[in-house]
C-alpha cells in the first residue's frame, strides 16, 4: 500500500520537562539561491523545518517569527553582508547557534566565528566545503530530539485551509535503461512547528467529506507541478493515488476528466487505485476506466500481491498498469515465495498486454532480481526517495542508480 493511503494510530506527543519535542528551526543566510536550496535540503532530511533569507535585513522578520535554533551562514555570504548578519544576531539577542559554512582557507570564515565569539554568539566550530550530509549532521547533533520526533494528529480541513498540503515526487524508472520515465506524486503536510508529517496522521478515513477535498487538491497540485516540470525540465508522466470512492462520485469523475491539460505534450494522469479496492468495485471500476481514457487518463492497479488470480476473470482489460506490493518486492533476492508471487503478477501483466512495476526497491539485490525476472518499471529508495518539487526538478538530469549509494 502506498503511504498516501496508509492510515495508523499516532503516538502520543513526547515531552521532556514539560516541553514538547517538537522539529527544530534552521535560518539558511546566503546570497545564492541555489546554495541556500541545497543546505536547506540537506537540513529538512535531518528533521529540521528551514527558513531562508538572501540578505541582512530580511533575518529580522525571520527570527520575530520562526524562532530558528540555529543560522547557518552559507559559503559566498560576503564580508560586509556577514558582518550585517552578526550585528542582527546580537540586537535581536538570539540565543540560538550559529554555523559558517565556508571555503577552507576563507578569511571570512574564520573572522565571522571570532567575531561572532567576541559578541558573545554561540558560535559552532565551521564547516569547510566540500562536506558530507554526515558532518553536517554531526556539528548539529546537540540540536536534533534524541526520540524521533512525534507528529500531530492534524485535520486534513485545517491543513487544506493553512496551505500545508504539497506534493512530493518519487522517481519511476525504467528497469532495462534506467531512465527515469515518471514519477509517483505523495502527499505531504508541511506543519510551521511539526515540519514535514506523514500521511498517516493526516490522511482522512474514507467516509469522511473532506477525503472528496483532498482528492482535488492532489488533481489540481499535480497538474500544476507538471506544468512547472514542463518549463523547468521536460514533460514528466505523473502518477497520483485516488480512494475508490473517488471515481464512484460520478461529477468527481467528470470534473477530473476536465482538469486534464490540453497541452500536446501531456502524457496523460495515472490514477493508482488499490488492488483490494478494484477487486471489491471491479464492474464499476471496469466502466470508469473505459470512460476516463478517452480524456487521457489511466488507471493502475496498485499493491497487486496474494489476490491477483482475482483479476484473471476480467475479459476486457482497461488498466493501464499492475503494480506489485512493496512486501512482495522488497527482499525478494533471497526469497523464492515472494519472487513466485512476483513472477505470477508479471505473467498475468504480460498476458493482459499491460505494464508491471515493482515498487520497493531498496537493495542493488533485489534491482537485479527484478530486472531479471522481467519488471518493466522500478521503483523504491535504492533509485529515489519521495523529495519535494524543487528537489525533483533538480535531481532529474541525475542517473538513478548511480547516484545512490
């Protein structure tokens, strides 16, 4: 199953005496758009929520209002813009860390952390470039939660209303050229004090009303992003994940056949429906794949694993796509009971004349096996965690598999 759709019970928040643990803030300070991208990048993995600012005197108004705990000063701040930096520091009374980042040799490196000592800033020992994520991590250990940190459980209305709600993307490849032919798009919340929170403590059940609005907002944000995608890269086939109940709501249906671009270069919209979900409403479904084709849009089935002799009685195929269980995908190097289930579902796939994808990959081991025993897309960490849209965009010149490690 998807982590879209994936539901839990959150745990209860953590507190340490009397306080919540709670995400950490980073201000990123540097003039260079692209360099505050990558630090802030880096930060978010490591759990922090992240502000920027290109200049002095745009940190005023970030320290009044995210109350960062650390500021890092990226490599090409100037002397004088440094300085500007540090002066706001001590005006505002900022009690939080500071860390440069700077060329090795750099004489401004080393005067803004003796400057900053001398005014009394707790300033952390410099980082030289080039440096890893891991050293990164290491300078700032003091200011990461020792449990992992709780999220909230935050109702999808008040996050649609807040504007909390984005896309991420995770890379779809093809299994014999490894180039990256899609993306599967993953909703996230971006809480202001909880950082990024998973699905799970968000997603609505499904006869809750607000599911319909969330469903929309994933359609419209999508097709946004590919227009940006577009512009920015080249044309990237998205896939979305939809509840069933979604394409039952027949004005639904219509108004997404309607959100389509007309753009000649718009592959067309996926819709990933879960396997149980298609099996439980196959007439229907059968009828709504039918119909949403003729508007360039197509209907996988997704988390395929033990039930797929259930989709062998259907005379007419309409789906575009079988997609394999992530726990039949994951390990199956070294398992025969789940490469046998995965051999099944690529046979039927193969007999039905439609694509088979293994979602899960995680190992160059199981990538091998799935390439061998006839995939024909891969997905998984081991070729690309879900990342935000301005991380995708950048990332996709990047070859998959040799950029994991």
């Amino acid at each position: 199953m998807t982590d879209q759709m994936f539901r839990c019970k959150p745990e209860g928040i953590h507190t340490t005496f009397g306080r919540r643990k709670v995400s950490p803030r980073a201000c990123v300070a540097d003039s260079k758009k692209h360099l505050r991208a990558f630090l802030a990048d880096v930060l978010e993995d490591l759990g922090f929520v992240t502000s920027e600012c290109a200049k002095a005197d745009e940190l005023g108004e970030i320290l009044a209002t995210q109350l960062p705990d650390i500021i890092i000063l990226g490599v090409s701040v100037d002397g004088i813009e440094a300085g500007k930096f540090l002066e706001i520091l001590v005006r505002r009374e900022f009690s939080g860390k500071v860390l440069a980042i700077g060329a090795r040799e750099s004489i401004i490196v080393k005067a803004v952390r003796q400057v900053g000592e001398e005014y009394g800033l707790a300033m952390l020992p410099p980082i030289t470039t080039p440096f890893a994520a891991e050293t990164l991590r290491e300078r700032i250990a003091m200011l990461l939660p020792e449990d992992p940190v709780p999220s909230p459980a935050v109702h999808v209305a008040e996050a649609l209303h807040a504007g909390w709600l984005e896309l991420w993307y995770q890379p779809k490849i093809d299994a014999r050229t490894l180039v990256r032919c899609g993306a599967e798009a993953l909703v996230r919340m971006r809480h202001p004090t909880w950082g990024v929170v998973p699905p799970a403590y968000f997603i609505p059940e499904d006869d809750d009303p607000h599911l319909l609005r969330l469903s929309e907002f994933v359609i419209d944000r999508a097709m946004e992003d590919w227009h940006l995608l577009l512009e920015k890269h080249s044309p990237t086939d998205i896939s979305i994940n939809l509840p069933a109940s979604f394409l039952m709501d027949r004005q639904a249906v219509r108004d997404l056949c309607r959100r389509m671009p007309a753009h000649p270069a718009f592959g067309g919209l996926l819709i990933e429906i879960n396997s149980a979900e298609v099996v439980l409403n196959q007439k229907l479904l059968i009828d709504v794949a039918r119909e949403v084709r003729l508007h360039n849009v197509a209907i996988s089935i997704d988390d395929v694993g033990a039930d797929w002799p259930a989709l062998m009685g259907i005379e007419t195929f309409p789906f575009a796509e079988l997609k394999v269980d992530r726990q039949f995908v994951t390990g199956c190097a070294n398992d025969r009971l789940k490469q046998t289930v995965c051999r099944s579902i690529i046979e039927l796939a193969k007999s039905l004349g439609v694509r088979v994808v293994a979602e899960g990959i995680e190992s160059r081991a199981d990538f091998v096996a799935a390439n061998e025993m006839g995939f024909d897309q891969v997905q998984g960490y081991l070729l690309g965690k879900p990342m935000g849209l301005k991380k995708f965009a950048r990332s996709a010149l990047i070859h998959p598999v040799l950029a994991t490690k």
